[in-house]
C-alpha cells in the first residue's frame, strides 16, 4: 500500500489563526491545490465535478459555523456540537456525510493538555474545527499535497491523513511519559518516595487514563469506516483506516504497559516499605531487650529495702555489673545470629 512521506517526529505548537477563525481554504481538483477559496464561495466550488474543498477553522464564532453550515448544509446537531465542544471521540452519520470528533494531546511543562477537533466531511468538502490546545494541521496538508495522485481519492483520504496525525501525535506524550515512568520506577526502588513524587506518580496515573478515554473510543470509528458501507467512504481507502486502527492498538498498549509499570513500581516501593519499617522493627526490639537486662537490674537494686542480695558484700557491685554486661553480650550474639542486628 502507497505511504504517506513520514511526519515530523515533534509537530510544531499551533501558531495563532486569523482573528476570523479561518485557517485555511483551498480548493483542489485531480489531487492538486487550485486555488484559495472564501468561506461564501466554498459551496460553489464543492459542487463543482472532481472539486472538493478543504477548509481549516480554529475555535470560530457562531456566525462563521453559521455560514458554514449554509454552504455545505451541514446539520445543525453536528454544527452545534462544534460551536461548543467538549465531546468524546464519536462518529456521526447524518444522511451523506459524517461528522467525527477526535481529542488531540500534547505536553506543556510536564502536563497533559488536550485539545479538540471536530471533522465534517462529505462529497465536495472537508471542514476542520480546532478548539484548545491543538498542533497546526499545516503538516497534515502539506503531505496530503506532496501525494497527489493519493490525494485524488478526495475526501475519505483526507479524513484519514487526519485521523492518522491525530493518533501519530499521541506517540511522542507517550515516549516523553515513558521517560518520566522510567525514572520513577527507578527512584521507587532504590529509596521510598517523596509526598511529591507521590502526587506525581498520582498525576501521571490520571493523564494515562484521560488519553485512554479519549484515544480507545477511536478504534469504534476506524472500525465502522473500515467495514461499514458509509457515504463517501471508497473501497480504496478503508485499508489506510485499519492502519490507523493498528495504530490505536499500539497507543492502548502502550498506556496500558505504562500504568502496569506505575502500579507495579509503586507497589513494590510499599512492599520494600514495609520490608524496611518491618527490619527497623526488629532492631528496636532487640535494642529494648538488651537494654531491659540492665534497667530490671537497676531498678531491682533501686528499692529502699534493708535486706538485700549481696548488698554489702565488697564485690557485689562489680558482680552486678558482669552479670548484667554478660547477659546484655548473650543477648546481642542471638539477635545477630537471627538477623534482628
């Protein structure tokens, strides 16, 4: 199967969008760009044959979804999930096109951030909307546009370049996680952790579990596009989505491996814990037995009785003192031999 030229392994950090919200909107015919269309134009060029349109929108205001949605006749729940965001990865069929969210992540000082896009796609066009944090898809049409003869596939096949940014861009927050798991494992081990560390083990549990909910739901969607008779959706192009799902697999794997090791390190720093706590039991305990000899002494010899043993004899002094230093040596020889010393 016909590849894609790799990515750039670090997307750059989304630059700032026009004020109006449009990022790009271009018009192609035969896989190659023809030219730079406006928003009130679009429907025109989408109904021409063999044209389509891609258009790029960055958290654009109602009015601008509003003409939008005229030029293409885009449904309006699609239209108003956009305008508002905060959905889960889905895939929605309404009628002969498809609208389909898809959450974006990157790390920004050590924090998962996620971002939002919403795709709507039918014949004739293809309109993305960015909200939060998202990289620039600028690379996205740039390699889209370096294939044209795959880029004649249209509409299904820039759906998937999408898709497969969107799920290649989670490798590198899982690699820089991987690094942090890594480090943390081997901090657990040699020596207990911090309240700090303990937080951060903490933290980096929560942003595996958020990109699992946002990254799992994804292998549905390729699936349905894989193996579903959906509008617009060429027999050509399903392949490219079960690559797309392979990927998916691989970034569950890894944030499932990721959390098996964050578990299992901490577990083992509790266990060596309490191995720890349990040895500084034991040395305290045989301390307090060898220092009960001579304190059951002392404190025997401290009573204001008249008649005691050996009390005035000449030596008794320096017997008590043997006894008791002889006792106390009995003792620690049997907590060494044991362990508890």
């Amino acid at each position: 199967m016909t590849q894609l030229p790799s990515p750039s392994p670090a997307p750059s950090p989304s630059a700032v969008p026009p004020r109006d919200g449009v990022v790009a909107s271009a018009a192609y015919c035969d896989g190659r760009r023809i030219a730079e269309v406006p928003i009130d134009e679009a429907g025109a060029w989408a109904a021409k044959e063999n044209h389509f349109v891609w258009i790029g929108l960055w958290e654009p205001d109602e009015a601008l979804l509003m003409e939008v949605k005229r030029q293409f006749g885009l449904h309006e729940l699609a239209v108003e999930d956009a305008l508002h965001a905060h959905q889960r990865p889905k895939l929605d069929v309404y009628g002969e096109s498809l609208f389909m969210v898809l959450r974006t992540a990157r790390l920004e000082k050590g924090e998962l951030v996620l971002g939002e896009t919403h795709v709507f796609a039918g014949r004739g066009y293809v309109v993305t909307v960015r909200h939060g944090a998202s990289t620039s898809y600028s690379p996205v049409r740039a390699r889209a546009e370096s294939a044209p003869q795959l880029l004649k596939h249209g509409e299904d096949f820039i759906v998937y370049t999408i898709m497969d940014y969107v799920v290649d861009c989670y490798f590198p927050v899982l690699d820089q996680m991987g690094t942090t798991v890594d480090e943390l494992d081997a901090m657990l081990i040699a020596r207990p952790p911090s309240t700090g560390e303990i937080e951060r083990i903490h933290q980096l549990r929560r942003d595996l579990e958020r990109l699992r909910r946002n990254a799992s739901p994804l292998l549905e969607v390729c699936s349905r596009l894989e193996r579903f008779d959906l509008p617009m959706i060429d027999p050509a192009i399903r392949p490219y989505y079960r690559d797309v799902q392979d990927h998916v697999i691989r970034v569950n794997e890894q944030i499932g491996s990721l959390r098996e090791v964050l578990s299992f390190a901490f577990e083992t720093s509790m266990i060596l814990a309490s191995a720890r706590q349990n040895d500084v039991t034991r040395k305290l305990a045989a301390w307090a037995a060898i220092l009960a000899v001579p304190t059951a002494v002392a404190g025997l010899y401290g009573m204001n009785f008249e008649h005691m043993p050996e009390l005035h004899w000449r030596y008794g002094y320096p017997a008590v003192l043997a006894v008791i230093a002889v006792a106390c040596t009995a003792l620690y020889v049997r907590f060494r031999r044991t362990g508890w010393l």
